[in-house]
C-alpha cells in the first residue's frame, strides 16, 4: 500500500532534518510514529503527505480500485485567515472525492453534518469557524478529512488540544477506519498508550537515528528509554474486568 524508500528532507541551507528512512504498509496498517521534540515526526508526515518534496528518497502509495488513492492530512489545528462557518469549512474535504474546484452540493453538506454529528460536534455547524475553541478546531479538521473518505489518513498529534473525551473518540475512529474500512493511517503522538492500544506497527525516531517495525516488538523499555531519554515503565494492574496495562514516564527525579 505504502512504500517509503531512503525518504530524506532538509531546509535549504540546514541539516537534513529526515534522513534515509524506509518503511512498508499494508493497506488497512496503523502505523504510529513516536520521538522526542525536534525529531523531525511532523517533517516526515508531511514529506508523505505530498506537502513536502523530499530531497531524495521515495514514497510510493498505490492506487485503489483502479484511481488515485485519496490521502487526506489532519494539521495540529490553527486559527483560519478567512471566517467560513464550521459547515462549510468541513464540506470542502469533499474536493478530495469531487476536484479541487468543485462547489459543495447538498449531498455534501449532508455528508459534513453526518460526520460533524457522529464526532459530537454537530452544534458548531453554524458557528463561524473562528469562534470557536481549540480543542473543537481540531475536530472540525479532523471531521474535514473524514468527509474526503480517504484511503490514507495521516494526523499530526491527533489528540493535540483535546480533552479525554474527544482523545477517545478520536482513536476509536481512527481503529474503526482501519478495521471496518481498511483506511490506512499513520499518526504521531507523544501518548505511548495509545500507540499500544491501536498501531499495528510503530516508528521511533530522533534527531540521528530511528527504528521501525512491529508495535510489540518495538513498544518495549529498552526502546522506549532510548528514543525519549527517560525512564519508561510498564505496569500492571488489578482490576475490575481483569488484569490491564499501562506505560508510565517517571521523571528522573522520582526514581
């Protein structure tokens, strides 16, 4: 599905700030990116997302059902220069399916509401896009991709500005469009937790080095303490409904 061969990218005159990095997915794969600041994560999604022209290197996605496949980028959110309202903001995913300069119809505006609704933010539909909080501009950007119904998804921190509720239904999403829909998606995310509970394979990088493969075999101590320079732990508790999981960074200072 996706093929990433000796990718690399640099500003003009720095360092490459992405270097030689390769990596397959299959069509239906999440794959989470994870590192520390200043790492370059955010560099790379964008190199795959066409938003950046690689310096060298390859990303090949393969077509679907005889078409281009669709790929549709979810930005950490920002304010917007123009006041649309949050309907008509969301609707223009729709270019993904229909061109770049086609009108919204009313299928689409249908489409937008339905997916404004199913993300619980069916309320903001008529708010300027402008006015309205952080945390629900990134679901309106998240909805907005969505409404491309995309082959490939790729988010930028997806559960940035958002509060534990929106994070959930976030990653629940994003599990449904791989399972139910085979939607491939990648994202970056700082919550190793959630890397665990959804990715299918895992990249760790930092500035000079990263590492892919297999979320079990990568989402481990060792690994985890190399890439974030912190102490990495893996506990297990005893509760209702039986044993669960969880990663927790300890400061260095409590150890």
């Amino acid at each position: 599905m996706i093929t990433v061969e000796q990718l690399s990218f640099g500003f003009k005159g720095s360092r490459k700030v992405i270097n030689n990095i390769s990596f397959h997915l299959e069509k239906g794969d999440i794959l989470c990116v994870m590192g520390p600041n200043g790492a370059g994560k955010t560099t790379l999604l964008k190199s795959l997302s066409g938003i950046y022209q690689p310096v060298s290197g390859t990303c090949v996605i393969e077509g679907i059902d005889n078409r281009k496949a669709r790929l549709a980028y979810v930005p950490q959110a920002k304010k917007l220069h123009f006041s649309y309202s949050v309907l008509d903001f969301v609707s223009f995913g729709c270019s993904q399916r229909k061109g770049f300069f086609s009108k919204p119809g009313k299928e689409d505006f249908d489409r937008s509401s339905e997916i404004l609704n199913r993300l619980d933010v069916g309320r903001l539909r008529g708010k300027c896009i402008n006015q309205i909080s952080g945390g629900e501009l990134q679901m309106c950007y998240f909805a907005k991709a969505l409404v491309a119904e995309p082959d490939v998804i790729v988010l930028d921190e997806p559960e940035s500005n958002l509060d534990f509720q929106n994070q959930a239904k976030v990653i629940d999403m994003l599990w449904e469009l791989s399972r139910e829909r085979k939607v491939t998606v990648i994202f970056n995310t700082h919550f190793i937790n959630y890397a665990e509970s959804i990715s299918d394979k895992c990249l760790l990088m930092d500035k000079e080095h990263y590492i892919f493969g297999e979320k079990n075999a990568l989402l481990q101590e060792e690994y985890l303490e190399e890439y974030f320079q912190v102490p990495v732990r893996k506990y297990r508790y005893e509760g209702e409904g039986g044993p669960d999981e969880a990663f927790v960074i300890r400061p260095h200072k409590l150890n």
